[in-house]
C-alpha cells in the first residue's frame, strides 16, 4: 500500500517538471554570500552581489515597482514552495492539507520564534498585521472611560478599531501629533510621556510609520509605559525583516506584523507576539474553548484556511537568512540615498524620513514640491510604468518609495531622472 512518504514524493517528481517550481534561487545566492566578510556598508554598493539576488525574482522588468512597502513580490524559492504545499493540499484536503501540511505550522512557528527572539509558546501565525494587532486591540479588557493613546501618524485600520471601541464601549482614544520628521527620537518619547494621564491604560504606536518611514524609541516607550502600569501594543507592519532586530532590542509585550511586505513571503502571512504571561487575558477575535486561554494558538482559531500559506513562510526566512539581515537593511538605505540625495536638491522638495539610520531604512517619502501627489502617482504609471504610494494625509501630502531587494540602480536612477524632469517642467495638461 501506498505510505504518505510515496505518494508525496510522486507527486513532487510530477510537479517538479513545472517551469515554475524549478528553481535555484538559494544555490544562486548561497556562493556569492559564502565568506563574504565585508561590512554591511560594503556589500550595498556592490552591484555583482545584488545582481544575483535580483535574478531570484521572477518579476516583469516593464514596471518600477516601488511600493514594495504595500505587499511585495515573493523570490521563486517562495513561490515554488507554495505551489508544492498548494498541489499536495488539493490532493484530498480532509487527509492531505488537514493532517499532513497543516502540522508543519509548528516548524514554521519555531522558525519565527527563534528570528523574532521569543519563546515558540508566544508566537502566533496570523494572515496579516491588522489581523494580529486587531486580535490584542479587540482582546485586551478595558473599561468605559480608560484612555488608549497613539498618534495621529497611526495606520487607519488601527485608529478605526480604537474608534469602534470607542462608540460601542466608552474608551477614550487620544493622539498625538509629531512633526516629520522629528527632532529626535527623545522628541517622540517625550511627546508620549507627557499625554500619558492616570486614566491611559494603553499605548499602542508604530514601530516604523507607514507614512514616512520613521522608526520609534520603541523600548524606551514600553518601558515608561510598564513603570506605570500601562500596556504597550507595537504596530510592526513594516519593520520585520525590513532592518535587523529582536524581542528584546524592544521590550515589548505585544508585536504585530505582516511577512507579505519586508519578508517577502506569501500574500497574506503575519504574526502575532504575545508575552507568555498576557496570553491568558487576550480574548482571541475568534472563539476558542477555555482550556486554550493560555495557549498562543486560541489567537489561530479562525476556521478553515490553507496551510500552504504559513508553511512557506519557511523558505522566506531561509532566503533572509541568505542575504543576511545587516546586508539588506544595508542595501536598502543604499537605494533611498540614491533617490532622496538627488531629490532633495530639487527646489520645492522636502524629505520628511531623516536619514539617521536609528530612525529609518527602505521606506522614506518627500513632498513633490506643488505637485498633486495623486495626479502625480498616475503620471508615473501611465506615462513610465513606475509604481509609488501617495500619501494624502491631514497634515502633509508626499509620495512614498520602498524599493526591495531586487531593485535595480537603474530602475531606481530613472525614477529619479523621471522625477528631476516633472519637477522641473510640471505635469502635462
């Protein structure tokens, strides 16, 4: 009779022969990365280095895609891997995706753990960051009248579930404003420091804005706010495998984030941190039996879903591991610098994303000068196939730019070249 080993390894010798499962995207990397031993800084200038990488995406080289920071494209190893979970899964799904994929979620949360620099029992696999920071958000008890405190500079999602608590419940949420970019990152902590009242129960800030890319002193936030008594929950959205950093660089109880944007790993993968003692008061979104309230996994309760997505997940990490998380973070500054040094020159235009490598990384954005960020955007496109974000907020309009790891220096030289012109002549009628 047929043992689940055979018929696996049947099913991957047919699937094998797919165009898109074959890869070496990892055999590519592993000799240029193999005993290199020069900093960080070094490696970013190095086109051969990054010229490998970048043929481990499978991506049309038409566009510009600068908006990497929304959700970005996954290496082939990735996609492979996904496909091969997705094949094995159709197969019977009661039998193959239930009992024999499914499973490996626990591989997948012990690699995340040990990157992250938590215990394996305080990491939950969630489908995106607004999904894990909903879950704390939602979950944690609060009273009517108990003030929740963020900023104006918060992702939309999050303030709107504050918002819905707000309505439903009686809490009160309060925001701060910064300027962009601040002074300093001690700015940012005092403006916090002195909102907090005796009725804030809850912080809840970004650890890395999706606006302009600024990074927070976020351990010197959930320290004060522990001192007194107040919970600390971190929007990480853009900050996992965007630069280099662990549990406890943050001192936080409470992580969330997305591993479509910075870890290039499938559409809609994220985790959530959970300190092991709060786990027991977090309600989870959905309902999970009472003897789960300490286990990490009630967050997980969602009904049926595919596990290929999560099991992927693996091979992101692993192609992370590759490059090195110094070297990206490293490129990745790198790239904006070519950009924004050029652009700054530009009468009219404001970088609001300092450079200070302690307060930024990748993700920068700048004010077009007159420009019509919107218009603007669809210029881009339709005339040069470049993608950017506008950002269109209460208190400044800009454009955002997130190159990834498989940018060129020519893709980022002509958004340049494209942008010193249409600042120059302006936008066509």
């Amino acid at each position: 009779m047929a043992t689940r080993r055979d018929f696996v390894r049947s099913l991957l010798a047919t699937t094998a022969a797919l165009p898109a499962l074959r890869n070496d995207a990892l055999a590519r990397i592993a000799p240029v990365v193999r005993g290199d031993t020069r900093a960080p800084g070094a490696v970013a200038a190095d086109e051969d280095f990054w010229r490998e990488i970048q043929q481990a995406f499978e991506i049309d080289r038409g566009l510009i895609n600068l908006n990497n920071g929304g959700v970005a494209p996954s290496p082939r190893v990735v996609q492979a891997a996904l496909q091969r979970y997705l094949a094995v899964s159709n197969q019977a799904p009661a039998i193959t995706m239930w009992s024999w994929i499914e499973p490996e979620i626990e591989s997948v949360r012990r690699r995340l753990a040990a990157s992250f620099g938590c215990d394996v029992e305080e990491m939950a696999i969630t489908r995106n960051a607004s999904e894990a920071l909903e879950i704390v958000q939602l979950g944690i008890p609060l009273a009517r009248g108990d003030e929740v405190l963020t900023t104006t500079q918060d992702y939309p999602r999050m303030i709107t579930t504050w918002r819905q608590r707000e309505r439903r419940e009686g809490i009160v949420l309060k925001q701060i404003t910064f300027p962009v970019p601040p002074p300093s990152l001690d700015d940012l902590a005092r403006r916090i420091e002195q909102t907090i009242t005796p009725r804030t129960k809850v912080i809840h800030i970004c650890h890395i804005t999706n606006l302009t890319g600024q990074i927070f002193p976020v351990k010197r936030i959930c320290q004060l706010a522990r001192a007194r008594g107040i919970e600390v929950i971190v929007d990480g959205a853009h900050a996992y495998a965007h630069f280099p950093f662990t549990r406890d660089d943050l001192d936080c109880d409470y992580y969330g984030t997305s591993l479509h944007k910075w870890l290039t790993a499938p559409i809609g993968t994220g985790f959530l941190y959970v300190r092991r003692t709060k786990i027991d008061k977090i309600w989870p979104m959905m309902a999970a039996p009472p003897e789960m309230n300490a286990n990490i996994r009630k967050f997980e309760e969602i009904g049926t879903h595919p596990a290929a997505n999560h099991n992927a997940i693996a091979e992101a990490l692993n192609f992370l591991d590759g490059i090195g998380p110094e070297r990206k973070a490293a490129r990745l500054r790198f790239l904006r610098d070519r950009w924004a040094k050029r652009l700054e020159r530009v009468p009219g235009v404001t970088l609001l994303t300092p450079y200070d490598p302690a307060q930024s990384c990748g993700l920068a954005s700048f004010t077009p000068g007159r420009l019509d960020v919107g218009k603007l955007t669809a210029f881009l496109y339709d005339r040069h196939r470049i993608i950017v974000t506008p950002i269109a907020h209460p208190e400044f309009n800009c454009l955002r730019i997130t190159p990834n790891v498989y940018t060129t220096l020519a893709e980022i030289d002509r958004f340049a070249d494209v942008m010193e012109e249409v600042l120059k002549t302006g936008l066509p009628a």
